[in-house]
C-alpha cells in the first residue's frame, strides 16, 4: 500500500503554474482542559500553484480553517513542514509575518464580522496598500483600482461608504479587495460565500475565479459545498475528522467518489449535474446514520457513521492509498467501495 506522500502523488492543480505553497505532514493538535488533547488537524499534504484552484472540503468541525490558519500563518502547526516559492515559511517575527503575508493571504467567510463598522471603504483599503507597498505607490489610485477588480463599482462611489451602507455580498467584495491590496500570490478564501445570500453565490465565485485567472493566483478555496468545489476547483482534497480521506482532479472525485464518506456528500448534493439548483439547497452536508456523533476517536474517522466498516476500521486508521497518480483515498474497505477504481477499469 502506497502512504500518501507528496513525492508519489501528482496534485491534480500542478502544470497550472508554478508551486507557490506548499504544507506537508502539516498536523495541529489542541490541548484540552484535563489533559485531552484533540486531533484537529493530521497529517495534511497541500500544494497551491499559481493559477489552480484547490478546494478544501469537509462539515464542520473537520478542521478546514486550521489547516487555513496554519498556511496563513496564524496558528503555529503541531508539527509539519511549510514552503513558499521553496523557501521554509518563517513568520517567527512580526516583520517576517508581515513579508508573508504580502504573499498569503487569508479572506474569512464573514463579511459581516471582518470589517469595522467605524472605517469607510477607502480606509479599509488604503492600510494594507501603505504597508505592503512601497511609499510611492499613487494609494488614491490605487484604491479605485481594486474597487474596480472586485466590480464595486463606480467606485468612486463605493470608497466613502460605511461597511453598514453594503450588502453581505458588497462586503466580501471590499474583503476580497483588501486581501488584493497587499498584491499577494496565495489567497486562502474560508467559506468565501456560505454567509451569503443564496442568489448571489455564484456571481462571488465567479469573481473569485476571474480574479484567480487574471491575478494569477494560487487558489485554496474551503467549503462544505462539494458541488461548489466541482464547479471550479481543479483538485479537490476531502477532509473529515482532521485528515484527509480522499484527493484528486475535481471532475474525477466528483463523477466517481472512491470513498464512502465521498459518496455520501455526493449522494446527498440535490442534483451535482446542477449546481445552480445545489448553491440553492445552501447546506449539502448530509444528516447521514450517526450524524452528529462526531468522527470516532479510534480508528478510521469515519468508521461510526460508514455504512461499510468492519471490525478493521474501527481499530485502525487507514492511510491515503494511491489510486492513480493523482487520486488517493483513505479507506480500508476501497475493493467494496469503488472496486472499477481499485481494479484500475474506471
Ligand atoms: P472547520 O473549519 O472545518 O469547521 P476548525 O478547523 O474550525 O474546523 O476546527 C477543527 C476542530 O478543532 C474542531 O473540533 C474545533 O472545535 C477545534 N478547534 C479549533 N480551534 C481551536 C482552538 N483554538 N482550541 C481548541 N480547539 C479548537
Ligand atoms: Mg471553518
């Protein structure tokens, strides 16, 4: 059996462009009260190239915006290497933090919470532009700019406003606007539309896969939307209980799930042919058997919801299995659960 490790498994999202960040065996663990230590993250291989979108899919709780915090920055790994443009990723100083992060940046899925309800637009924007660029930058100019790239626009219009004075949509906008101020490489976007009205999700991450192209970024885009993920990801990577069970090319994770928990959110998405009828539906996480129980402690993760475990998967954590050289999956019970995959006929 092959561990999944960065040197044998091709991301999905590599010949876009360049690698720009790269995490492996990235792991967090938190130390409870009373001596509990919980597993949020383990073990989690990313690569982000520029231009390529990765989605990060996983319900709630299954440690998405740790792993986000930790290639951010923020949140220091339990263990785990980090890489940007090949280098080691030091953030140790508040100077080499504020390098990095004129290179990675994080947009959090609130809009309503990210921004402070006594700043205008411009002022917003003009901070990160003065501390990531150079002191002859035209800021003036320069804010109108970004206005435009994320369509506020006219937007001489939009720079005095209040973030009172805008909609949800609006305000992720100037989020995104403020995160392309700093000219970053990474962009992290957590749940960039699940506090959104339901309507305008699409037009988001339209704009959000326009400024990828055009800005040449490298993309990770976290949702619990795996439908969403399909849309425009180019790899998608599975999370549930802090590791990833499943990886590869969106269209092919999507078309032929290989593991059960996989299934299990494809099966649930309304129609996966349609996404605007699943952006609609809003949650597509599914209330499986055992839902709300939370991944098992010991063992596979998903062994206590899974409608294929046996006594192995309860007892011991599989490791990722290479399928091909760009899908793997989590999962002892591969022959049952995706056997054209594992036969090599898909
Ligand atoms: P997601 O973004 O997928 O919803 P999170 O990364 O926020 O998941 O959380 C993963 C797990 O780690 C959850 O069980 C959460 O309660 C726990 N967790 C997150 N941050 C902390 C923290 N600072 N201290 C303790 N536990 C945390
Ligand atoms: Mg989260």
């Amino acid at each position: 059996m092959t561990q999944d490790a960065a040197i044998t498994l091709t991301s999905a999202a590599a010949g876009n462009g360049p690698l720009a960040l790269e995490a492996v065996g990235l792991t967090k663990d938190f130390r409870l009260g009373h001596g509990a230590t919980l597993h949020a993250v383990r073990d989690v291989n990313i690569s982000l190239y520029k231009s390529a979108v990765v989605a990060l899919v996983g319900e709630s709780g299954s440690g998405k915006s740790t792993v986000a915090r930790m290639l951010a920055g923020q949140e220091r790994p339990t263990a785990g290497v980090m890489r940007l443009d090949g280098e080691p990723v030091d953030v140790r100083t508040s100077r080499a933090f504020r390098l990095y992060k004129s290179q990675v940046q994080y947009v959090f899925q609130d809009p309503f919470g990210s921004l402070n309800p006594v700043h205008s637009v411009g002022y917003h924007l003009t901070r990160p532009i003065k501390l990531h660029q150079g002191r002859d930058v035209d800021v003036k100019k320069r804010v109108i700019e970004l206005l435009e790239q994320v369509r506020l626009t006219p937007a001489a219009q939009f720079e005095p406003k209040y973030p009172h004075e805008l909609s949800g949509g609006q305000r992720q906008r100037v989020s995104f606007a403020r995160a392309l101020a700093a000219e970053p490489n990474v962009l992290l976007a957590d749940e960039p539309v699940s506090m959104l009205d339901v309507s305008i999700r699409l037009e988001m991450l339209n704009l959000l896969d326009d400024l990828r192209k055009r800005l040449h970024l490298a993309l990770l885009y976290i949702t619990h939307d795996i439908a969403s993920a399909r849309y425009f990801a180019d790899e998608v990577l599975v999370m549930y209980g802090g590791q990833i069970v499943e990886r590869g090319p969106a269209e092919e994770v999507t078309q032929q799930p290989a593991h059960p928990y996989t299934q299990l959110l494809i099966a649930s998405a309304p129609d996966p042919d349609n996404l605007g009828s699943v952006l609609k539906s809003g949650n597509s996480v599914p209330r499986a058997r055992g839902a709300g129980s939370g991944p098992a402690a010991v063992g596979c993760p998903f062994s206590n919801r899974c409608p294929l475990a046996i006594d192995k998967c309860r007892a011991e954590n599989p490791a990722l299995h290479q399928l091909t050289a760009v899908r793997a999956a989590a999962c002892w019970r591969l022959s049952e659960a995706a056997p054209a995959l594992v036969n090599g006929t898909a």
